[in-house]
C-alpha cells in the first residue's frame, strides 16, 4: 500500500527533496571549506546558521518592522516592497551569519593554531568576566557589569598568553568547536525572549503556486530557493576558481605550508574561507525561514548534522560534492521517511553517514581521507 | 586576572601531592586512605560541618539529593567516559547513549509487566550497555578522530529517538516506578531519605576506581596509552589496536549503564529528555576540565559540573551555556585540565601524522 | 647455504599515478645485516612500509620464515617477527622510558583485558617480567639511568637509540632500522655501529636504511641498491661501492656531515 502513496506524491517528495537538499548544500560549503583548508569539522557551523535564521527574524521584525499577523492574517507583501524586503533578509542574514563565522574563527580556533590575536582575547576575556559574574549575581545586567570591569585586564593577561602560542593537537580544536557550538546555542536559549520554543518568523511571501509539475505543486517559495541557492554556489565557485583569494585558498587547501612559504597571508584565506561559509549559511538561513517560516535555538544542530553528511557524502573538501551531497540526502530523507514514516526522518541522515563513512570515506566526488600515514 | 594566569602555568602543585602521597610509608597510605573514604563516605553530613557546610551547601535543593541525583551520577559518567577520551583518546560525543541504555533496562525489566527484582537490573544493564558498546564501536572505531566524534553523536542521538518513538520503551511519556534498590537492614531505600543512595553509590564509585586503577597499571594500560599517543606506531609494535580501543568503549559503556541505572533508580521516572544531547557536552566537559586522562581529575570535575550550578544561582539556568565557553577555556589555556594526568604536559592526545 | 628469513618477491606499490616500487625483489638472509641504499625518494621506506604492512602492495607477495605476510594486519606482522624504527622518530612521547620499551614487549603479553582487571597471577607475574626485560633492553641499549624520563624529555641521541630498544622488545626475527643514524655525529655513528653489530651477534637479522657510507659500507654483509623505486644492484660491499650504475644514480661520497 505504501507503494501507491509514494506513486502518488513521488513527484511532491522530489520537489521538496531537492529544496530542501539545496538548503543542506548551502551549509555544506561551509563545513566542506573549512574542512578543506583546515582540515577540522567546524561543529559550530550549524549555530552559525541558527544565527542567521535569527538575523532574519530580527530584520523582518524589528528593522522592517512587520509583524507575525496582521489582524488575523499573514502580513503579505508584494512587488517592489517584497523583493526589498527578501534581499534585506538575505543581506541580515548572511551579514549576521558571516560575522558570527569570522568571531567564530577568531576566538575559539585561531589561538589554538598559535595565533591568537588581540579580537579573540578580548572576546574570551569577555566570556571569562561573563562567566565569573554568574558566580556572585544571577541579575544578567549585573553580569554583563561584572564583565565589562574585568573584560581589560583580562583580555590584556590573555594577549601575552596569546604570544607563546602553539599549535594544538587536532582533538583540541574539535573539543573547542562543540563548546563554542553550544555555548552559542545556549546562550539563545537562554537570554532570547522566548526562550527554548519556537519562534516563528513572519510570513512575507504569500506562496502561492505557479505550477503543477506532474502532480507536484511548485510554489513560487521553492523557486526563489532555487535559483537562489544556484546563484550563491555559482557566484562561490567563480570566486574560488577565478580570484586571487580563491586561488589562496585552494594553495591552502592542498598545502598550507607551502602555500605559506610562497606569501599566501595563510590567515587571511582562513578568515576569507569561514566568512565565505557564514555567508553561505545566512543564505540558507534565509531560505530556510522562507519556506518554514520558524526558527529555534537548536534548530542548527539537527541541520548541521545532516548538512555534514551532505558534504561527506559528496565528498569533503570538495565545493560541487556540497550541492550533489545535499541533492542526494535532501531526496533520500523525503523518500525515507515517507516509507518508513516521519517520525525517523532524522534517523535517516545518521544512517546514511555511518554508511558513507564505512563503505567509501571519499564519498562520491571527493578524495580519500582518513587513511594511517606512516 | 591572577587566578587565570595561574591555572595556565604549567605548574604542578597536584603532581607533587600526588608523589608525596606514593612516597609515604604503607602504614600512612593506608590509614590515610582509610581516613579519607570515611570521610568521603560521610559527604551527606558535610552540610553540617561549620565552615566546609557553607561553602558546600546548596541553596534551595536539598544537598543530599543534589548529591544522589547529579553529583553521583557525574562522577561515575565522567569516570567511564574518562576510559574512552582519556585513556584510549577517542572522542565520544554520544555517551549519553550508553547513560540511556543503562537506564532504560532498568526502568523497563522493573516496571513493566514482568518485573524482575532491582538486584537482576543492576547488571542487566551492564550487560545491555556493553552490547551498545560493541554494537556502535566495531563498525566505527576504524574512523578516525574527527569523524568518530561525529558519529558518536548520531548514535546518542539515535537512542534518544527511538525512545521518543517506541512505545514499550514509553514513547514521550517515558517510565515510570522504577524498582529501588532492595532496603535492609539500616540502609532504608525510600523516598525521603537519599543517604543509602549515596552509600551504595560511593561504594560502587570505589569499586570502579579499584578496577580502573588496575587496569591502568597493566599492559591495558599502557595499550590505550600507546594508542592514544600515536595509533600507527602502537600497531607496528604490536598492539592489536582495534581489540583494545572495543575493549575501552565496552568499559566505558559499562560504567555508563551503571551510572543510568542508579539513576533511574534513585529518581524513579524517566523520559526521553533526560538524555539530551547537551547532557553528552557536559559529560565531555567534567572530563575535559578535571583533567582527561586522570582518574582524580574527572572525580573532581564531574563534581563541579554538577555542583556548581546548585551552588550558585546564577549558573543554575546557564549551565550548558558556561560549560560551552568552559571547553573552549579549557582548550585555548589549559588543555591538561585541572588535575593532569601523570605525565601529561599538552593533554589531549598528540597523535603523530607524518609520514614516515 | 644461508637460510632466507625474508624474501620480497617482484613487488610493484602504485599509488595513483607514482610507481614508488617497481618490480623490486630482494632477500635477507638469517643472521645478516642487509643495507638498504638509494637516493632520497628511491622507495626505501616504501619498502619497509610494504614489508611491516602498513601498505598492501598492488603487486607482488612478502614471505617471512615461508610464510606469506600478505593480508595480515600490521600488529600481527608485528608478532610474526618483524620489528621496525621510523625516520622521524615516532616514540609515545608522554611515556616514560621504561614504558615505550614495554610496549614493545607486551607484543606477546598473554594477559587478557578480564585477567588485567581480575589481577591473576599470571597477569602479575607478567607485568613483572615485562619490567624487568625493559630495564634489561634499556641497559643493553645504555640508557637505562633514563629509565622513568618522559620520551619527549630524552636527548635527541637517546631517542633514536630508544626506538631501538622499542623494538627489540617485541622480540623480532628481523629488526628494521629506518635511518637510525640521522643526526649523529661521527662518534654516535661509531657507537650506533657497535650496537648494530653486537645486535646482530645476538642472533637477529638486520634491515638497514641507511645515507651515510661509513655506517653502511662498514657493517652491511650485503647491500641492495634502489633508485627511482628499481633494484639497480645487489652484492657485497666492495662490489656495490665499485658499480658503475650505482655510483651514477647516486653519488655516495662519504660525508660525515650527512
């Protein structure tokens, strides 16, 4: 019987698969660029795109200024107003995600290559008064005091730390990714205004449908992710392949002390490269929000895991293996889950990664990784 | 601030406490040891004592529950998962997973239509968290560090989901009238008082140190060391890598079950939200602040993960929060933790990659 | 007729597009030093990897004591009898002395993991005995007073030497060493000799990478000779030095610097 259901909405699953696919593609770049340049799983890619979500929230809300219903119904925009609106969201977005990348780096990556700089001390700074103030008050305007005061000193101690700088063995940097990951999740759950539950995000676009493709309906939200997301990737492919800055990154990419030797500023590229993959991820947050039109403070970690294996399943380290691996999953996810039913639709994504990385590590485009070195 | 600038000096005040203690007569070793698991054993009544019960005590929770419910179950997570992370160096992000296994053996062989007694549970669940141990580690374990870590985490997930989804394992509702352990005697296992919790805990706390410390001075020992040093090097002298890092999981995942069934035990219900993933960061958390890799060290760090947040109000709501930013402290500034282990100067394993 | 512990026979290890080893054979025969020379890159290493399996080779079998080491894992080459040193040194840094030694010999430890935990006799009796051969290889390698110092803490000179020990203690048949005299000055390099030499006396047959002359020419009883991942020639000591087609790939003046 289940044969019959998914004949009759195989084309609606397809539809939907791959929309959903081209949004875990979007974050894949991200995990797959850091991957490739510093060969560390960034965990907290997923909150970077928890971020964004957010910067849309806010930007809708509060700098556009429209909310959740207008007396009793969705706040419909149209024409000029409502591509205004959608680029402005997009821009939040990726601003707010790509920042979040480059703090990201700054603070709790880039000390553990030996080159903490001033920006990071200064944030960790923060975050230790932050931290310490809780110690005494549980008045969150008391702690930020607290934290403010004792930011300077601290920060100063942690500069000179910061010079003696070595490199850490690989755990550490994957130790640190997953505090930071939930640090930044946390801290959303905890000081966001509605705490733990969903929030959901104001309905601009009206979605309405603008075709029928063989029996599935293409709403005009699909396609706007679409060609959005095609556009994203081919504008990050032609930088990567055709500027200097990508050029520096792929030189990384293979080999950074090479790369370093012959003046690629190996810094700059790994700043460039998890801005480039926060904007990507704002972009997805965006259209996440456009088509769900919700967001959680967790909402990263379950997208995270399964954009993750989207990149692994393409192929880590490799830009096109991002957009097949996210196609693929985002299809086999809807399939899955419409014969074994929805409640493991999750499940699925952690199936297909154990399976991926037992049966061919180097997924389907990629490279072989993991391999003993002697 | 000097209090950080201390913590990252690479000075060993713990090590040489620890040598002053190896270097004492066997006589001293004993009575002092005997002197401080009395002592140990008298924690419920530490709220009583004048300057230690204010700096211990918890404001608005009972102490003795804070100490049953959490500060026990830490502990004993932080020694088991402490086998994985910090003797053989695999990072395991789903261990919540194995805390689960325990617990819902437990919960579902007393409450449920054929009940068996608390004693059989017990073990039960030992048993039933190894076999999870195995089952996740022989196809995983080949994986290297990052992605295993990854994988991990989709197991304790997992487990979680098919808790939420299983109605005989109680769905979203979960279980509840767990078994207690059986009363005799003095030790009355009830609702009000949690002291004989704490005795059976504390007790079985000092079994499993014994165990690990006997393992960690035998060739286990230093097969998980050489592993986790440098894998490739420790299989060309002839270590058999793959049986011992399964023999770690397994371990570990004893441990873990044991710390979930006493846990279902002493609350009584349990559902699907306790074993969120969070609760799998923190548990990485005690490990890694107490010192990965020292037995005393993760004792005192799952002591302060659990404790910290009933002591001070302010970090009650924020606890996962601090402990996030505490990992990333931790790995900028002082990777070997608080207590490292013997002979550790960076912490975390250095595993070698370079071609030979 | 001397016996043939190991024999490699026409190895090819391909990886992608570079031919490392190409069609390589050679035998070491029980109770011989064998020096293994070559320009860098020639595959010398490639060849220890495929002899202790870290690499399958594409082509090509391995026999030890006449048993094919084709498809067995690299621990269990390990306890075949074949031990090894690396280039780069590659000792378990945090470890003491004493206790990267006893790695070794735990190669043929028969203490299970529920025996280690039950404490049996055996498994006391053991660990014991495991100590004691440690102390015993450290002071026949002469580092014993270093015996509880941390690896990474050890002079440069006594990490080399400590591999050594290392690996004698998984009580080979064949030990090799992988350019264990890198670094040296002429004086370690003399010792390393006596040492090789008198390891060899105590019944163990000898692998030997090696780039300085001196150390090669005065200990090897025989030479193979790779370039560009072929065996260009084989012999005695005296024939190699005078090949032509040796001394044109590689021009291998002694130097003391090296």
């Amino acid at each position: 019987m289940s044969h019959w259901l998914i004949y009759r909405t195989f084309w609606d699953l397809t539809v939907s698969g791959i929309v959903l696919g081209l949004i875990y593609a979007l974050v894949a770049l991200g995990y797959t660029m850091v991957y490739g340049v510093l060969r560390l799983i960034n965990f907290a890619h997923s909150e970077i795109f928890m971020v964004g979500t957010f910067g849309v929230l806010i930007s809708l809300t509060k700098v556009f200024g429209i909310s959740l219903f207008d007396g009793g119904q969705y706040p419909y925009r149209s024409g000029f107003v409502l591509v205004a609106i959608l680029v402005g969201s997009i821009v939040a977005a990726m601003v707010v995600s790509g920042a979040g990348a480059v703090v990201l780096e700054r603070t709790a990556y880039r000390p553990l290559r030996g080159a903490g700089d001033t920006y990071g001390a200064v944030v960790l700074a923060f975050l230790t008064g932050l931290i310490a103030s809780f110690l005494f008050s549980d008045d969150i305007m008391t702690n930020l005091a607290i934290a403010a005061v004792i930011t300077g000193p601290v920060a100063f101690g942690y500069v000179r730390i910061f010079r003696r700088g070595r490199q850490a063995p690989r755990l550490a940097f994957l130790i640190s990714a997953i505090g930071s990951s939930m640090a930044m999740a946390e801290a959303v759950a905890t000081w966001g205004p509605d705490a733990r539950s969903v929030y959901n995000t104001p309905r601009v676009l009206e979605k309405k449908v603008l075709f029928n493709f063989l029996g599935a309906d293409i709403r005009i939200d699909y396609v706007i992710v679409a060609i959005g997301a095609v556009l994203m990737m081919t504008s990050l492919l032609l930088f990567v392949n055709r500027t200097r800055l990508g050029r520096g990154i792929r030189a990384v990419a293979q080999d950074a002390e090479t790369a370093r030797i012959l003046g690629v500023n190996v810094n700059s590229v790994i700043l460039v490269t998890f801005l480039l993959g926060g904007a990507m991820a704002g972009g997805a947050a965006m259209m996440f929000t456009l088509v769900y039109d919700q967001t959680r403070f967790n909402i990263g970690f379950l997208l995270g895991v399964k954009s993750f294996t989207a990149a692994v399943l393409g192929g880590i380290g490799n830009i096109k293996g991002a957009l097949l691996g996210g196609i693929v999953l985002g299809l086999a996810e809807n399939y899955g889950s419409s014969i074994f039913g929805g409640q493991w639709k999750d499940v699925i994504a952690f199936v297909v990664l154990l399976t991926v990385l037992m049966f061919r590590p180097t997924g389907i485009l990629g490279e072989s990784l993991g391999k003993a070195r002697v | 601030m000097s209090l950080t600038k201390a913590f990252c000096q690479r000075t060993a005040p713990q090590l040489q406490l620890g040598n002053r203690f190896r270097a004492l007569p066997r006589s001293a070793k004993w009575s002092l040891s005997a002197l401080l698991i009395a002592a140990f054993y008298l924690t419920p009544y530490w709220p009583d004592v004048p300057v230690l019960g204010w700096i211990i005590n918890t404001p608005g929770t009972s102490f003795e529950n804070v100490l049953t419910d959490q500060i026990m179950m830490f502990i004993l997570v932080a020694l088991g998962l402490n086998v994985v992370v910090g003797f053989a160096g695999l990072l395991d992000l789903g261990y919540v997973g194995f805390y689960a296994v325990g617990a819902y053996t437990t919960a579902v062989v007393t409450s449920g239509q054929f009940t068996l007694p608390w004693i059989a549970a017990l073990p039960l669940s030992v048993i039933m968290a190894m076999i999870a141990g195995v089952i996740l580690g022989t196809p995983t374990l080949r994986l290297r560090g990052d992605y295993l870590a990854i994988v991990t985490l989709g197991f304790g997930e997992i487990i979680r989901i098919t808790a939420n989804n299983s109605d005989w394992l109680g769905g979203p509702r979960g279980i509840s009238k767990i078994a207690r352990p059986p009363s005799f005697g003095p030790l009355q296992f009830g609702v009000l008082n949690a002291k004989p919790y704490w005795y059976l805990g504390f007790t079985v706390i000092l079994l499993i140190i014994f165990v690990l410390t006997r393992l960690e001075n035998s060739r286990v020992g230093r097969a998980w060391a050489a592993v986790r040093e440098d894998e490739d090097a420790a299989e060309l002298m002839g270590v058999d890598t793959f049986k011992f890092k399964l023999w770690a999981f397994a371990i570990g995942a004893a441990i873990g079950g044991i710390a979930g069934s006493l846990y279902a035990s002493k609350v009584g219900f349990i559902n699907p939200d306790n074993f969120q993933l969070q609760l799998s960061i923190l548990f990485l958390a005690a490990v890694v602040l107490g010192g990965t890799g020292s037995m005393y060290g993760v004792i005192m760090g799952g002591f302060l993960v659990a404790w910290i947040p009933e002591r001070f109000r302010g970090f009650s709501t924020r606890r996962y929060f601090v402990f996030g930013v505490v990992l990333v402290l931790v790995m900028v500034f002082r990777p070997q933790g608080i207590i490292p282990r013997r002979g550790a100067a960076a912490g975390i394993a250095q595993k070698g990659e370079s071609d030979v | 007729m001397s016996e043939i512990l190991l024999s490699v026979d026409q190895v090819t290890m391909q990886f992608g597009g570079v031919t490392a080893l190409d069609n390589v054979s050679l035998h070491i025969n029980k109770g011989e030093i064998l020096g293994l020379i070559g320009p860098n890159g020639a595959g010398k290493t490639t060849c220890f990897n495929v002899i202790t399996g870290v690499y399958a080779p594409t082509s090509g079998t391995v026999t030890f004591d006449d048993k094919s080491l084709l498809g067995l894992k690299r621990f269990q080459i390990t306890k075949r009898g074949i031990a090894r040193t690396f280039q780069n040194i590659r000792l378990f840094p945090d470890m003491s002395a004493v206790e990267n030694v006893m790695v070794g010999v735990d190669a043929h430890s028969k203490t299970s993991v529920v025996g280690a935990i039950l404490g049996i006799p055996r498994s006391r009796r053991e660990e014991s005995e495991s100590r004691e051969r440690a102390h015993e290889l450290l002071k026949f390698i002469g580092i014993d007073e270093y015996a509880e110092v941390a690896a990474r803490n050890l002079p440069y000179g006594h990490q080399r030497r400590l591999e050594i020990a290392r690996a004698l203690g998984t009580n080979p048949k064949l030990l090799c060493l992988d350019e264990p005299a890198a670094g040296f000055n002429p004086a370690e390099k003399q010792e390393l000799n006596e040492l090789i030499l008198s390891i060899r006396d105590q019944g163990y047959t000898v692998l030997l990478i090696e780039h300085d002359m001196n150390v090669v020419m005065k200990i090897s009883d025989r030479i193979a000779v790779l370039d560009f991942g072929r065996k260009i020639a084989e012999g005695l000591p005296h024939e190699i030095r005078d090949n032509p087609d040796v001394i044109a790939a590689y021009l291998g003046v002694p130097d003391d610097a090296a």
